[in-house]
C-alpha cells in the first residue's frame, strides 16, 4: 500500500521538471486560460521545458486545428484525445534533431469553466502523453475533473496546479501508479476539484489496472462514485448515465448468485414494462460500496475486489464503485444525471434495513430528510420477496415497519414508491450468499447448483474466494 509522503509544491515541482533538460514539450489548453503553462513560466527556465503553449479559444480556430466533433462538444474525451495526437506527432515531426536526447510530452487540456452568469456545469478533460526514454513509446494518463470553486479565477488556478501535478507525477512517480495518483491533488483540495475519472495506457502501465484506480479515487475521497463497463475500461459518469433510465442493484457479490441474477432479470424486466420508461435508453448499474469491500478490519482485498468485478463484467454489468453506504445518498448522485425515471432493486430485507431509523441518526432531519431524498419524483423501489426464520414469505402485504413509521409506508405506497416483484422463483429464496462462501471454500460440492454456470467455471479455474479443489 502506497504511503503518504510529503510533497514539493507547485512552483518546485514546476522547476524540477524545468532544470531537467531531457523533459521537453507542448502545451495546448482549451477553455480556462493557460495557466498550467504559466505555471512553468513563472518557475523559470521553461526554455528547456516548453516547446510550444497554445490556446485555441474560438471553436473555429480549434475546428481547424484538431478537426470538428460529431457530438458538437468541445468539452469531452474524443476533443482531448485529438488534441494531445497532434500536439505530440508535432514534436516528432518538427524536433528530430532533439529526439535522440529528449523525452517528449503532450500536455493538454480542454474545460469549460465557470462562466460570468454562474450557470454551467464546470469540468474539464486533462490529459499527458510523454515518453520515459528519448525515442521510446509513448504512454498516455487522462482524466476527468469537477471543478467546485464558485469563482472562475480559483478555478483557473486550481486546473494551474493540477496540470502541473499530472506532468511531475508521471515522470517522477509512474513506478506507484497509486503514488501519482494521490500527488494530483498536492496544495489543491478535495473541496476544489474532483476527479471522477482516470485512465492509464502505455507500455509502462502495462500491469495498472484501471479498475483498481477507480477504486483507489473513491478509496482516497477523491470522489465519491467511480464507474466501468462490461469491458473493463472505465467511463466518466456523466458519459456512461446521462439522460438514461438507471437501474441499480447493490451487492456484495461474493459470490454472484442464482436470486441475485433472477431478482435483476425479473425486476429489470417489470420496471421496463412502465408506460414511461423506455427499454432502449435502461442503464443497469451493479453497485459495489466501500463498506461491502471492506474485511473486519476496514482493508480492502483488492485482489479480491477484481474477482468480483470479473465475474460481473463477464455477466455483461456495468459496475459502480461508491462511498454510498446509505440508499438516500446514492439515489442523490444518480439524480444529477437524468431527469428520467430510475429505480432501485432489492430484496426485501434492504426494505428493513432502509425503514430503520438507527441509521439516520447523523442525518439533519432524520429519517424524513433522508426518505425525501431517497423517494424523489422519478425513483421506485422493486422489492423481491424472501422468506422468514419460519418459511414465511416476506413481500409489501406482510412487511410491518415500526407502528409510528406505517403511516409513512403507507404514503410510499399510495405514491408508487414501492413494488413487489410480481414474478419470482421461491425455490431461490434459500440461498445466503455467506453459506454459499462457506461451502466454496471446502471445494466442490451442492454450492455449484445455486451459482450461474458460468461463475462456477471462473471460481474453480481461477480458485476465487479461497476455492480450493480438495
């Protein structure tokens, strides 16, 4: 695990990089000034560091440079991805005669900051690609950020001091991906930018797995939600939910089970069979917390954690790893996204769980607040049923929440708030994920009759969750 080291500032690390005459390239910034450039100006020396700084302000100018976009966006991936292309084939084509002694970066960004009426969305797409060994391949580190300073000039500076960050942390810091990731936010906080999204790619990340830095952003409070699809690359949020129908399913996943697979199916099913909700525009999320990776003693497995997100990327899932231990705070987050209808799927004891009041003790407001936030205009629950200690089958009819709180049920219910799953496989009920670990972990045996086929193939021949095939 990678420890905390105290770091050199802004105008340090800008030096550094600046007396260090192998490191030589481009700047091109879009959208917020050029202050990751100013930065290595004001340091001195940029002369050895900075062949080129540009700012393609006007969309026409920057069309003619990089190529229009399809999506019309300027603020995007596919808008940065373009940018660092051609700033750093430029290098190459222009400075042969440096190649043999240089080590070439593209740095780029493109950002829309906050603007003078205070109305838009503040982000930006930041990206570096650069060479470790003159004439060497290159490598590429992109990311995603929230700017969330009310002011566009502390904005400004804020990206100033990231870009900077990014450049120092991929010369000095590529051996600990975990490393450069963590000195991206050196002297700016989490309470000025978030970053959402990061990617990896190049010959020396070749053993970085993406879906671990996603965790690791959520892991360091550097946001609060990370997501990737089926394929495993990850995704920027607003990309992977925005203006969609979301369905999420939260889980420990240890295994995944034959319920887990049918309460999906089933309520995914129902949920899409709603008059406004459109099948082609559904986004399943399968959502993974903080606190379900966690052991007894608050570490993460993260070989263990990849296990996991294996098996449900292979099961088609597109994942979300978050700090959302409470239903209401997740609902929030998805909230931002789409206006259009979500739902939530789950059994009937996450029911229980959401109707006790122990856990909203630190909420300001209570259970009323949390509720207002968790049951919003556009969000239902679909509840799939379980049997109790006696063989009794638990579902919206027989669920009995504390006698002060039936009047607050019954609301929900009356709004549509609530839904049994109306078809379901009782013979599933059964199945307790933590029996069915318990059983894994003494080889083969009955536990292959309650996991998809296709997990219990990836469990034996990769010995997942402590298999052994005795």
């Amino acid at each position: 695990m990678t420890t905390a080291l105290k770091s050199i500032g802004t105008k340090q690390k800008a030096l550094k990089i600046n007396l260090d005459r192998s490191i030589y390239g481009s700047f091109a910034e879009i959208g917020a000034g050029q202050d990751v450039a100013a930065n290595f100006f004001k340091a001195g020396g940029a002369s050895g560091t900075i062949a080129k700084t540009i700012s393609a302000y006007d969309m026409a100018f920057s069309d003619a440079i990089y190529g229009e976009e399809e999506s019309g966006k300027y603020v995007c991936e596919p808008r940065l991805m373009k940018m660092l292309n051609r700033e750093f084939k430029l290098l190459n084509v222009r400075l042969t005669e440096s190649a043999a002694e240089k080590r070439f970066f593209a740095f780029a960004d493109t950002v829309s900051a906050l603007n003078y009426q205070k109305t838009n969305e503040s982000h930006g797409w930041i990206g570096l690609r650069f060479q470790l060994r003159p004439g060497g391949k290159f490598n590429d580190v992109v990311i995603h950020v929230n700017m969330l300073d009310n002011d566009n000039i502390l904005q400004q500076q804020a990206l100033g001091v990231i870009g900077v960050n990014l450049l120092y942390g991929c010369y000095f810091h590529h051996e600990d991906p975990e490393r450069l990731l963590l000195s991206l936010l050196d002297d700016v906080s989490t309470d000025r930018i978030e970053i959402d999204m990061i990617r990896f790619e190049g010959p020396d990340f070749k053993e970085v797995d993406n879906r671990l830095m996603s965790l690791y952003l959520v892991k360091h409070g550097y946001t609060k939600a990370a997501v990737f699809g089926p394929d495993g690359n990850v995704m920027q949020p607003y990309d992977a939910l925005a203006k969609k129908h979301i369905v999420a399913i939260r889980g420990r996943f240890r295994p995944v089970t034959n319920i887990f697979l049918d309460m999906l199916q089933k309520g995914v099913r129902q949920f899409e069979n709603e008059e406004d909700v459109d099948d082609d525009k559904v986004c399943i999320l399968s959502e993974l917390t903080l606190r379900n990776l966690e052991d007894g003693a608050h570490r993460i497995n993260e070989k263990d954690f990849l296990d996991r997100v294996d098996i449900l990327c292979s099961l088609g899932q597109t994942v979300l790893i978050s700090n959302f231990h409470e239903y209401f705070k997740l609902v929030a987050y998805l909230s931002q996204f789409t206006k259009l209808r979500m739902a939530l799927i789950m059994g009937m004891p996450n029911l229980e769980y959401i109707f006790d009041e122990k856990h909203y003790t630190e909420v300001p407001g209570g259970i009323i607040s949390a509720f207002a936030n968790l049951f919003g205009l556009k969000i239902k629950l679909y509840l799939y049923p379980t049997l109790d200690e006696q063989g009794q089958l638990i579902n919206l009819k027989t669920f009995r929440p504390a006698a002060h709180l039936r009047g607050l049920m019954q609301y929900l219910m009356d709004n549509e708030k609530l839904a049994d799953i109306k078809i379901y496989d009782e013979k599933l009920m059964s199945i307790r994920t933590d029996q069915v670990l318990d059983q894994i972990q003494k080889g083969p045996g009955e536990w292959e009759n309650v996991v998809p086929e296709s997990v219990v193939k990836q469990i034996k021949e990769n010995a997942l969750f402590g298999y052994q095939n005795k």
